[in-house]
C-alpha cells in the first residue's frame, strides 16, 4: 500500500502549522548585523590603510621588504653584490 500527500504551502504557513515561532524579524536582525559587519570590514580594506597596517615604517619598511625577499633567494637586487 502506497500512501502520498501533498501539501501545498507557504513556509510561515508551514512554519505556523507545526507550532514554530516566527522568524523573519529574527532573519532581518542578523542580516541588517553582517551587513553592517561587511560595510565594516569593506572599509578597513583600503589600500592606503592596508599599507600602512603591512609597513608601518612606510617606503623603507617595503624596501626592507624587498631586500629579505631577495636574500632568500640568494642573488639580492642589483648593485648590492658584496
């Protein structure tokens, strides 16, 4: 014996059916909050702050920088062979 039912409804009927609360304040609260938290975060992205933030000495902490990244490979940048 086979036995099917179709229920044709809406997720807040559904969800008022079986007895749940509702939640689309809920739903709007938390995502109001990440996107406040992404237009947040966006804004720390900044190029300039992110410099700043990687190199606070500025120009010469990125040509130190650079001077490590090549003395792991070996061959430094020109004209600084000893």
């Amino acid at each position: 014996m086979k036995v099917k039912i179709d229920i044709d409804c809406s997720p807040d009927e559904a969800r008022a059916f079986l007895g749940l609360p509702p939640v689309a304040q809920l739903q709007e609260a938390v995502l109001a909050e990440m996107q406040k938290r992404m237009l947040d975060g966006i804004s720390k992205m900044d190029p300039d702050a992110l410099f700043k933030l990687w190199f606070p000495a500025g120009r010469e902490g990125w040509e130190q920088m650079q001077k490590a990244f090549w003395a792991q490979f070996g061959s430094g940048p020109k004209g600084s062979h000893s």
